[in-house]
C-alpha cells in the first residue's frame, strides 16, 4: 500500500482504505443502479456522483461499500460534520516531530489519488464552505484545490463518490448548484421482512429463532407505520438481548420478557408500547397477525374515535340517507 505521493513538490502522506465487509443483502435493484452511476459508456463519459437517501440505519454506507466491493475498489468513506473544514475535507497540515509541516491526505484525496471510491457519509451535516470546495470535483472538471498545501489535485479517471443523506432535517440545506451535481437521487427504503431476516442473521448467527422473530416482527410493524425504527436498531436490540440471555440463561421471566426489556433499553417506552399494542391485537383477533394501521396504535378497535368506527358510522349514514331516498 502506498504510503505517500507527490504532486507538484508537496509530498502527501494518504489514508488508508475502509476494511469492513460492506456485504449487502436483498434490494438487490438499487445496488444496480448505483453502479450503474458509476459506469463510463465512452471515452468522452464521466461517472455520476449519485446522492443516497434514506432513513437512519438502513444501510446507505453498506450500500455503497458493496458496491465498491463489487468493483473490485478501494473504499475510503468521509464523516462528514457540522464543523467539517475544507482543509479537512483535502490536505490537513500537522506538525511532525521534526518541526516541519507534514501534508495529511484525507480519504476524498486519497481515493482521488489512488482511483478509489469515496463515501461522503451523511452529506446534509455539513456546510455550505466545505460543499463550495468540492464543486469542481463533482462535475466535468474534477479536480480541487488545496489552499493550505498549495495544489491542484487531479481525479484518477477510477475515481469515483457517492454522497449518503439522511431523509430528516439537516444541520445544513445543501445549495442548489451542489444539489445538480449529486445525480441522481437514489431512494433507499426499509427492507422487506425475508431480507430483514437474512440481515439479522448475517450480523447475528449466534441469535435464537424466537427473539429472530420477535425482532423482525416488531421493525416490520414500525416500517408499516412510518415510524423510525430502522434494521440497525433492530440489531441493537437483538445483540443486546442475547447477551442478557446468555448472562442469565435460567432467567425466571423467559426468553420474551428479556427482549422486550432490550427494546426498551435500547428504543425507549414508546416502542414497548408499539409492541404491547400489536400483542393485544393479536390476542383479541384470535392469534392472527392483522397489520396495524396509525388508528390501532393511537386508540382500541372499540373506541368511538378509531377510524374504522368513524368510516363504519359514515357508511351506516349512507345507508341510511338510500333508505330515506328509497322512501
């Protein structure tokens, strides 16, 4: 691995690349269009900087590591803050022990340099400054400019970037010039409940049948009703829960009792309260599992103010006002 470069006098020491697995399960239509953005169909073509977007914890930097896997690319992945500096996104000066200032690469540059794939992780945190640096990289001219070391960087014609946004309110609204140069928008959604399954499975082998289930019965009640809960705090939950079994194989309170307590360390009362609602349901309806609607979470089936009563009253209206037609 290469440990340092020099461009136009100044030596750049780089970064070294993401060793995690990046191994991505199911939605397998998304992952071909992301590396659909980065093909190059002729001499005269540049690949596209797509922007990722999605919940929290869903797996948009596991999508975009995989990817690169499958390329067969170094992956060096960027956390971009509130307070990320342009010097921090290009070249950082550090004074060695020496005295002298040594050049520090970031993983943007790095990947630059070396014809990687940079993931700019959660890209709506960070500012518009730091965003202004990296314009002309992100269209035709791709390269940018190091005020501290005094350079020009160069893209390796390999080089390619991916940006991952979270779908919630940002610290910063990304301008609109950036905006046109992250294409396309690539929407990921929460997984469905065999792939959610395989993804707990891959992430936790050592995991019970029983609290498999219970977990990805839960995500996939929340997914139903828009709620935030995502496949990563899934995985919490379950991890969590199987350490408190194996602690305490004999507990008296049994294997369902200890993940329900891991949810709510883990997610809070309110996703207690998501999960006794949906048990109760499924008690009054004989053990049959009825997707809940925002309706069943907020009020029992019985209550004059749940939707259902009210659409049943305007139908029963409308009978009767045919009858009264009928007269």
């Amino acid at each position: 691995m290469i440990e340092h470069v020099e461009i136009d006098g100044v030596r750049l020491f780089l970064s070294k690349p993401d060793d995690s697995a990046g191994t991505w399960i199911g939605q397998d239509e998304i992952l071909q269009q992301l590396l659909a953005c980065w093909l190059t169909i002729d001499e005269k073509d540049f690949p596209l900087s797509p922007r990722i977007v999605g919940a929290p914890g869903i797996g948009k930097t596991t999508l975009a590591v995989s990817a690169g896997r499958t390329r067969q690319q170094h992956v060096y992945i960027y956390q971009c803050t509130a307070d990320t500096r342009p010097e921090d996104l290009l070249v950082t000066p550090v004074l060695a022990e020496d005295g002298k200032i040594k050049y520090h690469a970031s993983p943007l540059v790095t990947a630059m340099v070396q014809g990687g794939i940079c993931v700019l992780d959660e890209g709506n945190r960070m500012n518009e400054k730091s965003w202004a640096s990296l314009a002309p990289l992100l269209d035709h001219r791709r390269y940018v400019e190091s005020i501290v070391a005094g350079i020009t960087i160069h893209a390796h014609r390999d080089f390619r970037c991916a940006v991952t946004m979270n779908d919630d309110e940002s610290t910063f609204e990304i301008p609109d010039y950036i905006l046109s140069r992250l294409q396309p928008k690539l929407t990921l959604g929460h997984p469905n409940r065999d792939d959610e399954l395989r993804i707990l499975r891959y992430h936790l082998p050592f995991a019970e049948a029983e609290m498999l289930n219970l977990t990805v019965a839960f995500l996939q009640q929340a997914h139903e009703l828009n709620l935030d809960y995502s496949t990563r705090d899934g995985i919490h939950v379950l991890r969590y829960a199987m350490k408190r079994l194996v602690q305490d194989p004999s507990h008296p309170a049994g294997r369902d009792r200890l993940w329900a307590e891991a949810l709510v360390a883990c997610l809070g009362d309110e996703a207690a309260d998501l999960q006794r609602e949906s048990e109760r349901r499924q008690r009054t309806l004989g053990g049959q599992n009825v997707p809940m609607g925002l309706g069943d979470f907020f009020f029992d089936p019985d209550d004059p103010l749940h939707p259902d009563a009210l659409q049943d009253d305007d139908e029963d209206d409308d009978e009767f006002e045919d009858e009264e037609d009928d007269a």
